[in-house]
C-alpha cells in the first residue's frame, strides 16, 4: 500500500520548542509613501495596495513604496498588510469591488484566479501599459507570462517566483563516503537526469542500513497526497496538460511508476508512514525544521524555497536575513531528480502576481502611474529585500553579474532553475476535477478498497467520466 491512515506520532512532535520560529527580528518594510510633486509631474496621484503577510512576506507589499521611492516620487502609496490565507484575501478584494473601493493593485497568489478575475472583468489587462513601459515584459521569464495570458492579453505580472526544491545533507553523504567532488556536483546531476529517483531511493535505503540515518528518514516529501504525488508523475515524464489543443493530459506509464515509487518508498522504510495523509501543512514545517533539520536526522528532503528562511537557524536568530554560506555548504539544493535516465531535472514553481483593478484604467492618469509602479517592481534594486528575506527568486532574466546573484550564496544557487520549471496548467476550474480524480484514486487505495494493480484502469474510467473529450490518454 502506498497509503497509510494519519497517525498522530508524539515523537514527531518533540523539539518544536527547539527553535524561535517567530523571527521577530525581522523587520519589515514600510507601508507609506507620501508623494512629492515634480516639475513633469506636478500632480501627486495615490495608489492602494493590498497584500497578504506572513513573517516571510512581510516586506512583499513594501516593493511598490521602494519603486515609487527610487523611481517615482511623484505617486504616493498607501499599502495594507493582511495576515490571511491567499483565498481570503482575495475574498477581501471582491467584497470591496461592487462600490469601488477595492484596491488599485493587490496581489493574486495563483494564475488560475488571476484569469478568473480576468473573466470576471475585475482587472485590467496589463498591454496598455506598454505605451508608457516598452520593455515592461521583455525580461520576465516567457513561461510565467503565458500562465496569465489569456484573450491574447496579459493581465499580471510576476512578483517573484518559488520554487519546490529537493534538499540533502552534505555531512551525510560524507558520512556515506561520497567523495567531496561528487557531493558538490549532485545538483548539477540532478539537473541533467544523472542522478535520478531510483538512485535517491538506493542511496536512501543504504544510509538506513549502515545507520547513518534513521529508518523514515531517507526522504521526507514536501507535502502530501496529490501535490506530493504530482512531483513523482512529472518527474517521471508525466503530463497535465497540453497548451495547443487545450486539453488535460493523463500519462500511463507515468502514473503507474509514481504510484510504484511511492509503494517502494514506504517498503524501504525510507519515508515516514504517517505523513501520507497528514493535510496540516504547518505541522508539516514545524516538524521538518526542528526534528529532521536541527537534528539533522534526513538525508534528503523536499520542500519551498520559501522555507530555507525558517530552515536555517542563522536567519531564525537573526544573524543573517538570507540562507547563510554556512548552511548551504552544509546542505545542498537542486532541482527534483528525474524518474528517466537522460532527461533533466524538474522543479514545481509558484508565484504571486501583481494585477490592476479594472476601474484603474477610467483614469489613465492613474492607470499611467500604476504601470509605472509595476514596471518598477521588477527591477532587481527594488525587489532585493523582499527576495533576501522570503526566500523568493526573481521572475526575470538578470544579468550575469547582477548583485543578488554576485552576494547572496542561496538566491544564485536557485536562480538558474528556472529553466526546469513546470506549473500547474492554468485551465480556470477544470484542474480542480482533474486533481480530484487523482486524489479520490489515492484515497481508494489508502481504504484499502483499490489494489496498486487496479489503480490506472480506476483513475482512467473516472477522467474520462468527469472530462469527456477535454481529456487525452497517453501510453
């Protein structure tokens, strides 16, 4: 079985008062900037910006103050943090649109809300903004644009980019009697199909066997269920979704290798049971940043570039604001491993996006400094404190020597991976059902009412049932 019942492991639980974990000092940055006016802009124009907060996103909604600081004196800004999941948020935001009083710009956590409040006709398609930006979209990465183009327009703009990483412990593999040479290039066979799935499992399933680690603790995922088991399907050349005919895409082969890899993970005592079905995500992080990392009791681990900040005690005690030197040469960071020989590694990315409200655009004056405020807030200068502190990744193309990559040890290390990213298809509503197909079929077999054997033909009947011909099945 793949799947296991939740079980509650008090054990797992021990040491969460081992670290801080509120990071109180970092500070965040400002909310206000009261605009000046100029001899070409004689009139101050003011924008509200709302974003969500976290003690990582805390300077997130500081970007548009710097941008109007550095490059646009003359447009005040009135920014609001809330500390509230992304789906409230953007419950927040609509509530306010009937009477207007919604923000000018907020931020969209994913591209599937972001075309549905373009759908909706609640935001303002961004290529109007060219005429006062040219360049405004030449440096984004391609791949993040065609996520929010819809209609033939493009309605936001990246924030930054996250990535979901895989993590090893340097020292381990030491202790393995990997020599320093092929520790310090495993990133780098990751990357290229070198290193694969099955070769994380054996070097796993070997350290548990010589005690270098304890068994469940070869490699512990990121999440669970169908985000995690989503990670194993691409990597083994699985496919979601194929842009030019429009239609969800299930791959076979794919599917019945993830779901072995999985079974070969819990019969190898590589991966903990008990975390298959354990939904609570904050448990989840808690648990992986003071008993497997402090500890130092996994070998390898998946997990957010976001939560390198609250993995490295030298950023919780405040003694750095950024994945510390120490730390990465201590613990190395890649791409997840390919399930093929020869073929690259892939990465899971996510973003947050900047997007206009519709009405913004009635006032071009206004409309003019929103898109100078958006266009500004790609510029590395202005984003370096949001991305040193969340442990965010800039969404555009900068250049070789670029300070963030020339300084910061963490944000060079997982830059470049943006030529391995992949992102769930942006199909406004339809991918819910697609991903509920998958997670119906995993809970079958955790009930112990579907056999790993049975599993393709079950989960084949039920998206061709839910999907008609918007679904192709590939071998």
């Amino acid at each position: 079985m793949i799947l296991l019942p939740a079980v509650v492991v008090l054990t797992a639980c021990q040491g969460l008062s081992a670290l801080d974990l509120g990071r109180e000092n970092i500070s965040c940055g400002p909310l206000r900037h009261v605009g000046q006016p100029t001899i070409e802009h004689p009139q101050v124009l003011t924008l509200t910006v709302w974003s969500r907060s976290d003690v990582n996103l805390c300077n997130m909604i500081s970007i548009p103050v710097w941008a109007a600081e550095k490059y646009h004196p003359w447009v005040g800004i009135e920014a609001e943090r809330f500390n509230v999941s992304p789906n409230r948020l953007h419950g927040l935001v609509e509530e306010r649109f009937p009477d207007d009083s919604a923000p000018d710009i907020f931020v969209a956590d994913n591209q599937d809300d972001v075309l549905r409040f373009a759908r909706q006709g609640q935001i303002a398609p961004l290529d109007g903004c060219l005429k006062y930006s040219e360049k405004m979209f030449e440096r984004i990465f391609p791949f993040i644009l065609e996520t929010v183009t819809h209609d033939e327009h493009i309605w936001a703009i990246p924030l930054d980019v996250g990535y979901r990483l895989i993590y090893y412990d340097k020292q381990k593999l030491q202790m393995l009697g990997w020599a320093d040479d092929r520790i310090e290039s495993l990133s780098t066979a990751i990357q290229t199909g070198e290193f694969t799935l099955d070769d994380l499992a054996a070097t796993a399933e070997k350290a548990i066997a010589l005690g270098i680690v304890e068994a469940g603790y070869g490699f512990i995922p990121d999440t669970n269920k169908v985000e995690d088991f989503f990670s194993n399907y691409v990597a083994f050349g699985g496919e979601l979704y194929d842009h030019k005919s429009e239609k969800l895409i299930f791959s076979r082969e794919a599917f019945e290798r993830a779901i072995h890899f999985s079974q070969l993970l819990f019969e190898k005592n590589i991966r903990l049971k008990n975390f298959q079905t354990v939904s609570n995500r904050t448990f989840f992080s808690e648990f992986l940043r003071t008993d497997a990392l402090e500890a130092r009791r996994a070998l390898f681990w998946q997990s957010g570039s976001t939560d390198v900040p609250e993995f490295d005690p030298k950023v919780v005690y405040g003694k750095t604001d950024s994945a510390s030197k120490t730390y990465l040469s201590e613990v190395g960071i890649s791409t997840y491993p390919t399930g093929k020989n020869g073929t690259t590694g892939e990465v899971f990315a996510y973003f947050d996006f900047w997007v206009l409200k519709e009405s913004v655009q009635n006032n071009p004056d206004k409309f003019q400094a929103a898109c100078h405020i958006l266009a500004a807030s790609l510029e590395q200068s202005v984003l370096a404190p949001h991305l040193r502190v969340s442990g965010r990744v800039a969404a555009s193309q900068l250049a070789e020597d670029a300070e963030l990559l020339r300084d910061d040890s963490f944000h060079s290390s997982v830059y470049p991976f943006w030529g391995y990213a992949w992102t769930m298809p942006e199909t406004v509503n339809k991918f819910d059902g697609y991903r509920q197909s998958y997670e119906e079929t995993l809970d079958a077999i955790t009930a112990n009412q579907l056999s790993i054997d049975a599993a393709t033909p079950f989960i084949v009947a039920k998206l061709k049932n839910r999907f008609g011909n918007e679904i192709e099945i590939r071998p």
